[in-house]
C-alpha cells in the first residue's frame, strides 16, 4: 500500500473511532458520576472541567459541551447525586418491620461503608456549597424533605425531624473521628431520639 492509501486508511479508522466515541448515549450520566468522584476527592474547589473528562476518559469539548459553566456542572452533578442518593436511602428501609430493624439500619448508617462514606462526603460538600451558593438550597432542602418523609413512615415527622438532625450530626462526627464510637452507643443514641416503645415492638 502507497503513502496515500495509509493516510486514506488511517483517515477512514480515525472517522470510525470518532464516530464511535460520538455514538456515546451513556457519557452525559458518565460525566456526571465523573463529577461526583472529583468532588469527593477534591472538593468543591477543585472541580474542573479538565479533571472530570480525564476521569471520565471524555474528550474536554464533550464535557463543556453538555455543561457550559463550571456552575452547570456542579448543579447538575449536585442533583444527580440527590436523585441517586433519594433512591438508595429508600430502599435502605425496605425490609424494616420492627423498630430494632429500624435502630439496627439506621446504626448501619452511622458506621457506613465505603460507599456511603462517599455518599456522606457528597452531602456534606453539597450542604457546604449551598451555604454559599443560593441556587444549591433548593437541593439540600429536597434531601430533607425526602429522607424525612422516609423516616416519617417509621416514627411521624416530628421525631423523623429531630432523627434526621442526630444523623447527621453522628454521621459528621464518624467521618472526622480517628476513633469509632461503639455500636452500642450509636443504638443507644438512637433509640432514645425515637422514644420509648409502644408495646414490645413498632
């Protein structure tokens, strides 16, 4: 093959590569999650778009072409992770039937995992932005408004209120502590924010 039938070969690969890479209905979300991680690793402060397409292995352009300001991006990011977030605190309470079920997720909560370290890390940064960041409010206040609607079917809403304040208070503290409180400490907290049984069990 001559010269020209290289560059013609390599032309024609270079189309299909980029048209493939076109061809990407999943890269919006996947820049999106990519955000999330730069802000858990770096803050709000150290977002960028450079870094999110690096960790989203996207081409720069792509990145601020679906979010034109660094503000979009964080929003929207921000509002990715309380729609994911909703759906996963939800469905922690599915198999709860009686309140030591309850004591014992919530307990879960408290001592997280990798994920839901992530998970806190996430709302704590967005809780951060919104102090300075007016349009962010309105996301902090649908998490309340939807993990409280959650624990309210458990407790009523006055109780899931102050539930709610305990657990992230609790939640900050196990982040930031280089000791981890015991778990029998952590139920006790809790249950005594929920009151005293009625009957055996709830």
């Amino acid at each position: 093959m001559d010269d020209r039938g290289t560059r013609n070969g390599r032309k024609a690969a270079g189309h299909e590569e980029r048209r493939a890479r076109r061809h990407d209905p999943q890269r919006r979300e996947r820049i999106l999650d990519a955000a999330l991680d730069v802000l858990v690793a770096d803050g709000v402060a150290g977002l960028t778009h450079r870094k999110v397409a690096s960790r989203a292995d996207a081409p720069l352009g792509s990145v601020t072409y679906h979010f034109a300001s660094l503000a979009d991006l964080r929003a929207q990011a921000f509002a990715w992770y309380v729609e994911q977030r909703s759906a996963e605190y939800e469905a922690l309470f599915t198999e709860v039937a009686t309140r030591e079920d309850l004591v014992d997720v919530l307990a879960d909560m408290v001592e997280g995992g990798p994920s839901r370290h992530r998970s806190a890390v996430l709302g704590f940064e967005l809780h951060l932005a919104a102090l300075r960041d007016p349009a962010l409010r309105a996301l902090t206040q649908e998490w309340t408004r939807a993990s409280r609607a959650v624990l309210a079917r458990f407790t009523g809403p006055e109780t899931a209120a102050r539930l709610d304040a305990l657990l992230e208070g609790m939640i900050m503290h196990a982040l930031l502590s280089a000791d981890r409180e015991p778990r029998e400490e952590t139920r006790a907290a809790i249950a005594q924010t929920l009151g005293p049984a009625i009957g055996s069990e709830t």
